[in-house]
C-alpha cells in the first residue's frame, strides 16, 4: 500500500496532467486507474468522499476547484 506522500504525490501527478481541461468522466477514470489508485485513495487526498468521485467518473457532478 502505498505512503500518504506517495499518494499526495500521484494524485498532483494526476492533477497536473489534467490541469488544461477536466478530462470526459471516461478520461477521468482511465487517468485514475492508470496513476494506480483507488477511488477512495483519491478521495482521501482531495478531502472528499469515494461516492463524490465516482459520480465525477461517471459524468452525474463535476470536480470543483478547491
């Protein structure tokens, strides 16, 4: 399992190839599980809930900045 810092790590890896433009829902998901993490990994490192990203994964809500 990975470090809290490792995790911080990947998800602002994510964060900054996504920067530009948010990615489709599907993008997101790909992108996620491509960096290896979970959704309640990412959850975890943007103070959200898992629920909260699989509805940004499924297109239901969009990420808002924080």
């Amino acid at each position: 399992m990975p470090t809290e810092d490792e995790l911080f790590s990947a998800v602002d890896a994510l964060l900054e190839q996504v920067a530009q433009d948010d990615p489709p829902p599907p993008e997101r998901k790909r992108l996620r599980e491509a960096a290896g993490l979970s959704q309640t990994q990412v959850a975890k490192a943007t103070g959200t809930r898992r629920e909260a990203v699989g509805n940004w994964e499924s297109g239901r809500t969009e990420p808002r900045p924080p």
